[in-house]
C-alpha cells in the first residue's frame, strides 16, 4: 500500500479549527488508500512562548533542560491532532520522537538524527492507524529528549519518509509552494512548479523560509521527492525533486540576504596554512561563514574576503584578529552594512553568458558590485544593503522569473525523483549515522587557465563590460571571482578559462585594463581546480576546514576558493594537482561515498 507522509507546521496547527482541517487531508489521503504518518509542529507561535518563559526564569538556560522544554509544543500538538482525528471517525495513534525510535547524538538544541526504528509505526499503520509523530524532538543514547533545532519538524518528516520509503512527502504550510523570489519583497514573484535538490538546497541556504537546508539534504541522500503544499487550500504546491522545472532555463530563482557583513583581511601570508588559520579560529566559535573569496596573491601577500550573519560579526572580528596577530597579515577591514543577492538554477553548467547576463542587468540599475563568486549553479554579489531590493528586482527581471518557462520532459522514474536505495536505507536502520556528511565525488580539473586583472574600478557595470568581451570573444568561463582590496576605488578580479583559450583571454583582459586604466594583468597556463561535492556541505560547516587543513599539513598553497551549499572549490598550483587530488582523496576518505 502506497505510504505518505504529511508535515503541518506551527501556523498550520495554530488553533482548534486548522487543526481539524489538518485532520480531514490526512483523513482524505487515507481513504485514497494510503498509509498516512503525520508529522506536526507545536502550534503557532507556543515555541516562542515557552523561549519566553525560559529568558523569564535565567538568561542562560541549559541546553538540556530547554530541549525538555520545548519538546511540550510538539506533544500538545500531536495529542490534539488524534483526538480531532478520533471525533471524525477514524483511528490514529500520536507518539513522541521517543516513542517513535528516533535516535539522535547528544548535541543538546541542534541534535543530529543517528536512527530511526520503524517497526511500532509500521505495526500501527498496518493496524489502519494514522500515525501522528512530534516533529523537532528525538532521544540520545542516555535517553535525554533531544530537539533538532531550526527546520526540525522538516527534518523529522523528510527522515522519516526516507526509513519508512514513503512515496512522497508533503509538507503543508501558510504558503503554496516555492517562489522564484519572496513574494513579500516583489510581488511579481512566481510559484515554480518543480524545483531540484541542489537549486532547493541553494535557496534554502539563501533564505528561501519556506523550506530548510538539513530537510532537503536528507531528501537529496535518500531520493525522498517532497512535496510542499498550502495547508489553506488545494492548491497544486511545489514538487521538489532531482530534475529541474525546465531544461531551457538558466536560472530558477534569485534570493536576498540583507543582514550579512563583510569581513576582509589584507596582506596574508601567500603560503600554506593561513586560510587555514583564520577559518578554523572561527569554526571554534561556530559562527557560520558564507561567501568565502580569496584572489590571487601578488607580491607574496594575498587579500581574503568572506561574509558572516551580522549578529556574529562582533564575534567574527575578535577570532579573525587572533589568526590576523599570529599569521602577520596588515590589515582587518569590515563592512556591516552589505546584502548578497544571488541567482540559483541548474541550467548555469549548460549556459554561456549567465554571468554577463546578471551583471549587464546590475549595471543598468546602477548597483555597484563589491564582491562576486560563482559555483557551477549559483552566482553571488555582494551589494550596498541600500541597493539590495533594487539590484533582487534587476536580477529577477533579467531572466524573466515571472514567465512561465518550457517545462522539463522527465523520464517515468525521474519525474517523480530518484528511486530510494533501499540497500542503503537499511544499512542506516541498522545503526549508521543518517546526517552524516556524505561526499559524493572529489575531482580534478587541469583543463582551466587563470586571469587576474589588478586594480579594476571599482564602479557599476565594470563587471559587465569585463565579461561582454569575454563571451564576444567566444570564452567560457567558470570561476569568477571579485575580492574587496581595500584600495579605495580598486577591486581584483580573477576567472578561470579553458586553457586553449588563454592567450585570447589575455588580449581582452590587456585591452580592458587599457581601458579601465588598471594596475596589471597577470595569468597562469597551469592551475588546478579542485571541487569537493556531497550532501551536508552546509550542516556540516567543517568541510572548507578539512580541506585546508589536508592542504596545510601537505604543505600545498591554496590560491583561490569559492564556495556553494553542495560544493567547495579550491585553485592551487597545477603541479601540486594530483598531490591536492590525493590528500583530499585522504582526508574525506571516511564519509566519501
């Protein structure tokens, strides 16, 4: 019998009438003849009641007992929810995260999913039941109840579907499905009908609310196809899967993040181990790095620019001036008040000119760029906080997110997503860590060559001519990158091409610095450009530190980085290719799958 699971968050369950509502879907689902587990939060805005209560008492609760705490929320909400199921006739059984098996480490407010045991919920659905599980919650190896922090009960429920190889999951909310922006900031944002894990995985990272990054990484491993629907109506919702919504299209959506901040560290060391020094004194205060740029160096120095959320900036400041004292580097320089805006689709690794495109569109709404980086499927800027929801509009415009595009045509099995890999789903039944980081491949690429122009203006539509001349003159390009200096008014900024088109490269890069009147133009026929991928590349913030560290300890100099939520990118030195090949192959050996 077909087996779905059914999610309803908080605003979905807010009162006595939404939670009936909530009951009759799942009730419906049921008598199309499917097995129904649903998974509910605590109702409306209790959780933030209960952290109000706790901040009453002390101002520095325990982890612990704030995880008994908050798990109550979920436990009204499943309790209710059988009852209104049982006023409408039918039978349904509601069990904690405990009751349900859900196994979890002991990382108290942010727990991570060991296990899951699936014989009592399956004993109970075959008895006719519905299942109603509490999301957000687990138990430890002590039997501590456990929370799973922001996004829990996605998490819960998309984790479950993937141990109970449910045929698809839907998660209910106050919004019908995945904007191709937020509706809240332009109105003329449109509802996509399907997005895929890795443009999902992008946008949730981005800000994207309606769904959370760890929930889409456990459908991504597990081939789980979610579905996210309004709980208010029967509206058609959004499917997220492995295939994109259209094959045609470069972008899928744009997003905005407006509380970030800059942090750029000049003059460091060019030499093994010093990005290694600063990212790791700030993995120590887990605080969470975005966008991570560092250019080539120059002179034996490099300049290194990153962004961090701005409510940790202060913390950000002290651990970069720690590393910054140790490693000798000149200067720490900051910036509180930027904003990123990012373009997101599949269709970017298939597509010339997408860059050019975005860039060409930020220029003619006059927003300076401060920083870019780029990844096979995203392109990031960072802007002028002011300019924010002008340079969201000029990127959503330019690739006419509003229209509808040409739908993809899927084969049988991907239209709906990957087959589950039901060896793999009882190997982790049988007691394998589920949220484990999983590496899908480390590669090596010796085809590309590098460009650096030294002291670009740093002025609207620069970019834009920059690489109006390069697709004139018929190069791709991969990588780009634009790093802050700190030299009023300059930037640097460096892109990688096929090698067989380097000295074409170099003329336009010679004429546009004629142009511009820049510093200089350097290059390099010999680069290697390394790429780790997989699934937890964000939850698990130590992947950027792993690989410096395999690189430091091997004594091999990391020229270049960018970053995305499922891969980071390295450049180093083309003789040191197959060596940085082998320490990574080394260091990732444990979760490499």
């Amino acid at each position: 019998m077909p087996l779905i699971v059914q999610k309803f968050g908080g605003t979905s369950v807010a009162d006595s009438q939404k939670i009936l509502a909530a009951a009759r879907k799942a009730i419906r689902a049921q008598q199309q003849g499917n097995q129904v587990v649903m998974v509910v939060s605590a109702m409306g805005k209790n959780t933030d009641l209960l952290v109000d209560l706790a901040g009453q008492i002390t101002d520095r609760p325990s982890a612990r007992e704030m995880d008994m705490l908050l798990s109550t929320g979920e436990q009204v909400s499943v309790a209710l929810m059988a009852m209104a199921i049982h006023s409408l006739g039918h039978e349904a059984v509601s069990l904690t995260g405990a009751q349900i098996g859900i196994r979890t480490d002991s990382s108290h407010t942010k727990a991570r999913i060991k296990s899951i045991s699936t014989e009592r919920m399956q004993r109970l659905l075959d008895e006719g039941n519905i299942v109603i599980a509490a999301g957000f919650q687990g138990i430890d190896e002590d039997f501590n109840i456990t929370t799973l922090g922001r996004g829990g009960s996605d998490t819960t429920a998309v984790a479950l579907a993937a141990v109970l190889q449910a045929n698809a999951c839907e998660i209910y909310t106050d919004v019908d499905g995945v904007y191709t922006t937020d509706p809240r900031i332009l109105p003329e944002a449109r509802r996509v009908t399907r997005i895929s894990y890795d443009e999902m995985l992008e946008l949730a990272s981005l800000g994207a609310g309606v769904m959370y990054n760890r929930s889409i990484e456990f459908a991504k491993k597990f081939g789980v196809p979610i579905h996210v629907r309004s709980s208010l109506s029967d509206a058609p919702g959004t499917t997220i899967v492995a295939q994109a919504e259209s094959d045609n299209q470069a972008v899928c959506g744009a997003a905005l993040m407006k509380d970030e901040a800059r942090i750029s560290v000049l003059g460091v060391p060019d030499k093994p181990g010093s990005s290694l020094e600063i990212f790791s004194r700030i993995a120590a205060r887990n605080i969470s790095v975005d966008m991570i740029v560092q250019n080539v160096g120059a002179d034996g120095k490099a300049d290194l620019s990153f962004t961090v959320p701005k409510n940790e900036l202060r913390a950000a400041l002290e651990a970069v001036q720690d590393a910054t004292n140790s490693l000798g580097a000149d200067e720490v320089i900051h910036d509180d008040c930027v904003a990123k805006v990012s373009a997101v689709g599949l269709g970017m690794a298939k597509q010339t000119g997408v860059a050019d495109k975005m860039f060409r569109a930020l220029a003619a709404a006059g927003v300076n760029i401060q920083m870019i980086t780029t990844s096979e499927i995203k392109i990031s800027v960072l802007v002028d906080r002011e300019q924010a929801q002008q340079a969201l509009r000029a990127v959503h415009q330019s690739f006419e997110l509003d229209k509808e595009p040409e739908l993809a045509g899927a084969a049988e099995d991907e239209a709906v997503s990957r087959a589950l890999d039901a060896a793999a789903v009882v190997a982790h039944l049988r007691g394998v860590d589920m949220e484990e980081l999983a590496i899908d491949d480390i590669s090596l690429d010796e085809s590309q060559a590098r460009i650096s122009i030294n002291g670009v203006p740093d002025t609207p539509g620069v970019a834009a001519k920059v690489f109006d001349e390069v697709a004139a003159a018929g190069i791709f390009v991969d990588m780009i990158i634009q790093s802050y200096t700190g030299n009023a008014g300059q930037a640097s900024l460096t892109f990688t091409v096929p090698k067989e088109k380097l000295d074409d490269s170099v003329a336009v890069a010679n004429r546009l610095a004629a142009t511009f009147k820049c510093q200089s133009v350097t290059s390099s026929p010999d680069i290697a450009k390394l790429s780790v991928s997989g699934v937890g590349l964000r939850s698990h913030t130590g992947v950027a530190i792993r690989s410096f560290t395999a690189f430091s300890k091997a004594g091999i100099n990391v020229e270049m980085i960018n970053t995305s939520e499922v891969r980071v990118n390295v450049v180093v030195d083309g003789r040191e290719g197959a060596r940085a090949l082998a320490q990574l192959n080394d260091a990732f050996s444990d979760v490499l799958r």
